[in-house]
C-alpha cells in the first residue's frame, strides 16, 4: 500500500509517503534529505518524507492533498531513496481507493443501537465487510466506498480496522465526508443513482460535482 500526500501551504516543500499505519512508538533515520519513518516495535517500516520534492518531482507545483503516483514517479523516488542509503523502497499502488459499491446485506451490530455491518460489493467479485453510522443507511443502495489507503478531503486516511470489535474493510461515505460540491450539508450516505456508475468502478468526482444544483 502506498499512500502520498502533498500540502505545501502547511507542511512546506514535503512529500509525505505512508506505506503502513503508525501505531505506536516510531523512530526517524535522516539522510540526505529524506526520513525514514518505522516502527520500534517489529521494526516495520511506515514511510518516507522526502524534502524539496518539487524539486525531485516538478509536476507536484500546484498540487495539494493526496497525490497518486504513477510508475515514473515511484521509480524516481526510489532512485532518490539508494542514492540515501536506503534499501527499503516503494511499491506503486494503482488500486482506486474510491470506488462505487452496493450494500448487499446489513445487519445489527452487536454491541452498538445505531452502528450497522453491511457486506457491501465493490467489484464483480468481491465483499468487504464495512461497519457504518450512517442513518439512511440500507440494502440495495449503491454508494461511495472509500478503501483502506484512501485519504478523506479533511486528510483522515482509511485503514481496515474494528468498530467496537467488528472488522470493517473500509468506509461508506456521506456528503460532509466527500465534502461534495453543493451536496446538503446533513448526515448520510450519498446514494448513487442506479443508472449513474457501475459497481466497482472509480467514483467520477468531476461528474458527481454535477449532481447536485449549484446554490
């Protein structure tokens, strides 16, 4: 998993690269211009911030939050990390990371009065299960899924993980997550219209955009 991200206004001249959540204590290793980041326990690594990166990557100018990297740009990445001294490097993820999916089953969570656990299909083969909040929440609905490795608009990324100690592959997302663009400020999952976009596609943000009436 590789997840980049770069905030010039608040961070400077930095890319940010997660390739593993941070739990825990962490230790930092700098050389020549990058940080390592892992893990002291298991000694995982976590990721890397590579400074002057508009430098390393010109195409960065202009760009802020998350960035999806193409093979070039991993490889020049990685040329940079040898030359460090590192011998971990970064594996490209081109996997979408928002995807069009459909709430199949749902049931009661069992240690919560509002949370539900869906099974919710995000591609012709493929189920995750996905504890959500939301109150419009239901079966047979096709909405936005944000998979572990996204980043949400306010920079919280999506890990798989437990809600109240049931697993959860992800999210289902509402408007005020996706801040969509003259979408109504209010709880809820954004239902996708059938005939809008296929399962498991990429969700179209620039069409989605469209949805709603400017105000």
């Amino acid at each position: 998993m590789l997840i980049a991200s770069y905030n010039p206004a608040e961070m400077g001249d930095i890319l940010v690269t997660i390739t593993a959540p941070g739990n825990g204590d962490q230790a930092a290793t700098v050389k020549d211009g990058v940080v390592q980041i892992m893990s002291t326990k298991g000694n995982q690594l976590l990721g890397y911030n590579f400074m002057d990166a508009s430098k390393l990557l010109p195409e960065l100018t202009g760009v802020n939050g998350q960035v999806f990297l193409s093979d070039d740009q991993v490889a020049k990445l990685n040329q940079k990390l040898a030359a460090a001294g590192f011998d971990q490097q970064l594996t490209a993820d081109h996997t979408p990371k928002f995807v069009v999916g459909y709430v199949e089953k749902m049931e009661d969570h069992p240690k919560s009065d509002h949370l539900k656990v869906t099974q919710t299909r995000i591609g012709a083969d493929q189920t995750v299960q996905i504890v959500c909040g939301s109150p419009n929440v239901a079966t047979g609905i096709k909405v936005v899924v944000a998979r572990p490795g996204a980043m949400m608009p306010d920079g919280k990324l999506i890990w798989p993980g437990a809600l109240m100690g049931v697993e959860s592959d992800g999210m289902l997302c509402g408007f005020r997550e996706l801040r969509m663009k003259n979408a109504p400020d209010k709880k809820g999952l954004w239902i996708i219209p059938d005939d809008w976009q296929e399962v498991g596609e990429a969700v179209d943000f620039a069409k989605a955009d469209t949805f709603f009436p400017a105000k």
